[in-house]
C-alpha cells in the first residue's frame, strides 16, 4: 500500500461560525446598559439629582399647630430672628424632604431637592407691601403661597437647617436666595425660586446684570 502524504491532503478551510441574530441583539442590549449605568453613575456622583420632589401636603404634617406670629419686619437684622425662630422645625421639614428626594447621601443632591421643593410646592404670590413686611417661613408652607421675598426667606432657612451657608441677594424691586454648600467650597449658586424653568444654580438672564446687594444670614 503507498503511504499517504499527509502534507498533501485536500485542504477544506473551515467556515466562521455565524451568529445568530437574537444573539447578536441580546449582546449588543447588555452592552448598552452596561455602558449606561457606568455613564448614569459617574454622572450621579459629580451631578447627583434627587429622585423627585416632595409635595407640600406630605409636609404640612410636620409644621407645628402652636400660633406663630405671621409677620414680622422686612428689616434684613429681622430676617436672621425669624430663621432662628423656626430653626427646629426648619430642620426637620428639611430632612423630610432631602432624604425622601435623594437615594445617597449628598449636600449636593440635598441641596437641589430642597431649591426644587420651594420652586414647585410653594406659588409665587406677589404682594403690594414687598418693603413693609416678611412672612414667617411656617407660614408660607403653611399657605403654599408667598412673594419673592418669603420664597428666598424660606429657601435659605432650608438650606442653614441641612449645615449650608446661605444669603439674600437683593436688586431692584426682586429678591432671591444663594447657597455655599461644603464640598463645594468656593462656589455659591444661585436659587430662583420664582423662575419655574430655571434650573438649581440657574439665573433668568434678565437679573445677571442687575445691581446686587448681598446679605448673608
């Protein structure tokens, strides 16, 4: 029998496997939302954004039955008493809010969710006598309605009751609130809460050039 040449066998390349589509589509959807979360949170850790926000009926349980005084002076010295006065039930309003609104803790998320609370939760109501008076913070959470002034008042008293620094910017005939928040020590970001598209740290462009006077609380 004559040996048989191995080296000189008839060659049959073999053909690549195929993939099957549903295959091919089941790896490319894992791929993706792999792809996602990793994107969804490195986003959440530089710009975490709370989950929702807190409607007013799920705090007004919270606020005290006690009278309180109503009104009190539109003095910027009378501004700082006020907060004071309300400072215990400031703080628990504000922990309701930021830990129902933001799955991790962070100022930063807090922080937002309590600016997001005050913009859509409490109706801007203009008042005629803006240079006369202030309305007392429980006060407008309990009415759901205030002017520019009480919004910031509120606003800033939130944010003081989570460990934030806060103020007031006044310009002509408008008020609205800032806050410095400790990660972020450099950087104070403004609060317009009458301004219902404007974004946490985000200002109308007709106020940016207006003449500010600040007054920190």
């Amino acid at each position: 029998m004559d040996d048989i040449d191995l080296n000189h066998l008839p060659y049959e390349p073999i053909p690549p496997k195929k993939w099957n589509p549903f295959y091919r589509f089941i790896a490319f959807v894992l791929a993706l939302g792999l792809l996602l979360l990793s994107w969804q949170g490195y986003f959440y850790l530089i710009h975490p954004e709370p989950l929702s926000v807190v409607q007013l009926a799920d705090i007004q349980s919270f606020l005290p039955d006690h009278p309180i005084t109503p009104f009190t002076s539109h003095a910027p010295e009378r501004i700082k008493v006020v907060l004071s006065e309300t400072e215990s039930e400031l703080k628990q309003i504000a922990n309701v809010i930021a830990t129902r609104s933001c799955k991790k803790a962070d100022n930063l998320c807090y922080s937002k969710a309590l600016f997001y609370f005050v913009r859509d939760q409490i109706r801007y109501v203009p008042d005629p006598r803006f240079d006369d008076r202030l309305e007392n913070p429980i006060t407008t959470l309990k009415t759901g309605g205030a002017d520019c002034e009480d919004m910031a008042v509120l606003l800033a008293g939130l944010q003081k009751a989570i460990g934030n620094d806060a103020k007031l910017v006044f310009i002509p005939g408008h008020v609205y609130a800032q806050v410095r928040i400790p990660s972020h020590r450099d950087k104070w970001f403004n609060m317009e809460a009458t301004c219902g598209t404007c974004s946490f740290g985000e200002l109308p462009t007709d106020l940016m050039l207006e003449r500010k006077q600040f007054y920190n609380l």
